[in-house]
C-alpha cells in the first residue's frame, strides 16, 4: 500500500490576529528537556454518506478560522541566547503546514489501523525532524482512503502542548467544522501560571528521582533496536489480577496499578537489566485543578507533572507483585500543589546541569480516557486514536493503553496495550505476557 502525498499547503489564520511580532515564554513545564520531542499520532474517521464534503477543504477551513484564536501553534520555536530554553516567536504570515494525501485501499482492509503495520502508519503522520519541528511546531496531513474514509495525522512539539491542551485545539477546529460556535476561550500566560518562585526552593524532594548530568542526552538508548507489539486485555483476565492483588495485600488497585506493575516488571525481567541498576516506572498527572490557583479550563500548555517510582531491579523482581501496585499507588499522592512548584522551581535552579531521569525509564501512558474520541468534523468521532512517538518521560520503552478500534469487526471486551521492548527480550516478554491469561494467574 502507497501513500501518496499530493500537496502541501500553509495555512494562515483568516484574519491577522495581531499586528506587532513577539515573543512569548513558556513554562518551565513546557521546557523540560525531556519534552524536546516530537508528538505523533492519528485519529481514524470512516466514510459517513451523509457528508459529501473533502475532509481535506473541512480540515484547511476550520483550522484557519481557529487560528485566528490560537495563532501561536502557526509560530516557531526558538532557543534564547543566554539560557538555552526555548520560547515562541509569532510573526506575521506565520502558518501551518498541511499535507494532503492518499491511498488507494479501504480502511477496512487495514482493520481501520486497529493493530497497524508500523511502517505503514508511519507514512500517515508527518515525520518533521527535530529542527524542522522547531520552524514548524504544528504540522497536519489529511490521507483520503477509497473507501471516503479518512485520517488526520499530527506531529505537535511537545513544548507546545499535553494531550489535553491538543484535544481542546482540536476541538475548537471541530466546533468550526460542525458550523458551532467556539465554547473555549484559550488561555495563553504560561510563565505567570507555571513560572518558577522568587526566590525559587525545592521543598519536595524531586531530586530523589531527578540527577544532574550535563552530558546526558535525552532519550539515551543502547542502540540495540526495539520492537512493539499489541497485547489484548480482556475483562476477565485483569479482574482476576486485581482479584489476586486484593487477596494477597487487602487492598483493591485500579487496572493501571495493577496492569503497569505486571507490565513493567515482565519487561524489566525479560530485558535482563543488571539487578543492582535503578529501574524506574513514570507516567504523567495531570495538575490543572492540583494547583494553586487551578489552571483557567481554556489553559492548553503543558499541564502535566510527570511522576516516578523506582527500585532496584532485583527488587522489583523479587517483591511481591502487590507492593509494587502499591507503590504506585502511592506516588499518586503526591500531586500536590507543593510537588508541583518543587518541580517547576528544580527546573528552574538546574536546568543548566543537565536533568535527567536516567537510562532505565519505562514510561506508561492511559489513552482510554483523554478525550480523544470527541474530535468530531462532522464525520462522527475518531473510530481509532494510534500514538508513534516511542519518547516518552525520558525513557524509549513505552506502554501505552488504548481503546479497541470502534469500527468494524474489532474487539469490544477490554482494551489493548502496546508495547516497546528490546527486540532481543521480546519472546521472553510475551512469555511472562501469557501469564495474564492462563487457566490460573501465576504472579511469581
């Protein structure tokens, strides 16, 4: 299957949005190092017979008239002379470059990209390097399939936007394109909203899981190559894990407790990390209404802390699977407003030394709830939502949980996960996968 790129256009917002150029600085959120990366993913939409429109045209037109509103996605991303941190420079007749596609199959015969060959996918989303994604943060690309149905592809600088923030640019397009108004006002005042203190102190201990190296590069790898691989999770099989955690600790775990434990000391066993070496389990919280005061609803920056839990690898392999879920658990509480501010101001004191989490991060993300599937042009809502990006929380072996394909014949019960191991651990990684779904959970 070819895809074939016909055009490419920039778009402009319909009316000049402002007529002096300047500068704009981000939060220190948005400026973590380990966000100095490029967000790729898609969203599916079928053919509706109703709609006769080109989702190329609907695309181009209502992303023009939301740009009028939040202009700074068409702006460029530059380094400052005397820190080194990236800030947005607007300037006028600045756009967003869109590419218009094609392919000549149906989207049911690759299951409506439900489990995709990788390197199909990849020709769906625009791959900007990290340089081009500086000049141009926010990029597009429209594939029409034969069938009428259709996928958006976006590459986004994370120094730009979360998920979330994303999702409600979106959605704005979306309401333009449904002939609605918009309903969300965006709220741009980053360095003020998520700006270090003066003086800045770090009162939570961030440094417990945070190092200082100047020669770290961000997303280190052995440069052994890795593979994914998609893994079904039926109801049945992740009630009776957490059954079993609940019987062993007392204590009942949600399923991305319970599964990430499970998850991430399979792939640490089967990549047979020296057992003294710190590993290290990050996702990301989001603190929009943790702090102090909560975040303006219209906020659209980085509104994420990320969060970690490490051990030693012989521990997390050793201890019980219970206390690992807990652990987890646990570090939930400390989204706090002071966490938060503890971390901004740590980036804020070091981010000339180099901060890193370290070479061992596996980092877990939950696509079933972000919101993803509200992004309706008017075709209906996406029927499937597929990440690219392998960086993520500083780690390149990353979990995502994500929702069944909603069209076609795809599996209702559960949801899946994909998952990036060392190509080399992952038979022994589907091995302890099989786990999961045996006649009896063994958890040894």
């Amino acid at each position: 299957m070819e895809v074939h790129i016909q055009e490419t256009v920039t778009v402009h917002p319909a009316t000049p949005p402002f007529s002096d150029d300047h500068v704009l600085p981000l939060s220190h959120l948005d400026t973590d190092r380990n966000l100095n990366v490029i967000f790729r993913y898609l969203r599916v939409y079928v053919n509706n017979e109703s709609k006769d429109a080109d989702p190329f045209d609907v695309v181009v037109s209502s992303l023009s008239a939301a740009l009028v509103r939040w202009y700074q996605f068409a702006g460029t991303l530059r380094r400052r002379a005397h820190d080194n941190r990236l800030e947005l420079h607007c300037l006028a007749g600045g756009g967003v470059r869109v590419a218009r596609a094609k392919v000549d199959c149906a989207l049911s015969a690759v299951n409506y990209l439900d489990d995709p060959d990788e390197k199909f996918v990849e020709k769906l989303v625009p791959g900007p390097t990290i340089d081009e994604a500086l000049t141009h943060p926010f990029t597009l690309q429209i594939t029409r399939f034969a069938c009428g149905g259709w996928v958006m592809g976006t590459a986004v600088h994370h120094a730009m936007c979360d998920g979330m923030g994303a999702t409600l640019f979106f959605n704005a397009m979306a309401e333009v394109a449904r002939g609605e108004e918009f309903t969300v006002e965006p709220a741009w005042n980053r360095a003020a909203l998520l700006g270090p203190r003066n003086p800045p102190r770090v009162d939570f201990p961030v440094d417990q899981f945070l190092s200082l190296d100047k020669d770290s590069v961000p997303y280190a790898h052995s440069g052994k190559p890795a593979a994914q691989e998609f893994f079904e999770m039926k109801d049945e099989w992740l009630d009776r894990l957490k059954a079993a955690l609940h019987e062993q600790s007392g204590s009942k775990y949600t399923t991305f407790e319970a599964l990430g434990a499970f998850i991430w000391r399979a792939s640490v066993k089967a990549s047979k990390i020296p057992e003294d070496e710190t590993v290290k389990f990050a996702y990301q919280t989001n603190i929009r209404r943790k702090v102090k005061p909560a975040l303006p609803f219209g906020y659209w920056g980085n509104g994420c802390v990320p969060m970690y839990v490490q051990l030693a690898a012989k521990d997390l392999i050793g201890q019980p699977l219970w206390k690992t879920a807990e652990l987890i658990n646990k570090s939930k509480f400390n989204t706090t407003d002071d966490y938060v501010r503890s971390f901004i101001d740590f980036q804020e004191l070091h981010f000339q030394d180099g901060i890193t989490p370290g070479n061992r991060v596996s980092g877990f993300t939950d696509w079933r709830h972000i919101g993803h599937a509200t992004v309706d042009f008017g075709w209906g809502g996406p029927v499937t939502v597929f990440p690219l990006t392998r960086h993520l929380l500083g780690g390149v072996a990353p979990c995502y949980f994500l929702p069944y394909s909603a069209a076609g014949e795809g599996k209702k019960d559960g949801f899946k996960v994909l998952v990036y191991v060392q190509e080399e651990a992952m038979p022994a990684f589907k091995e302890e996968m099989e786990k999961l779904s045996g006649n009896e959970l063994i958890l040894s």
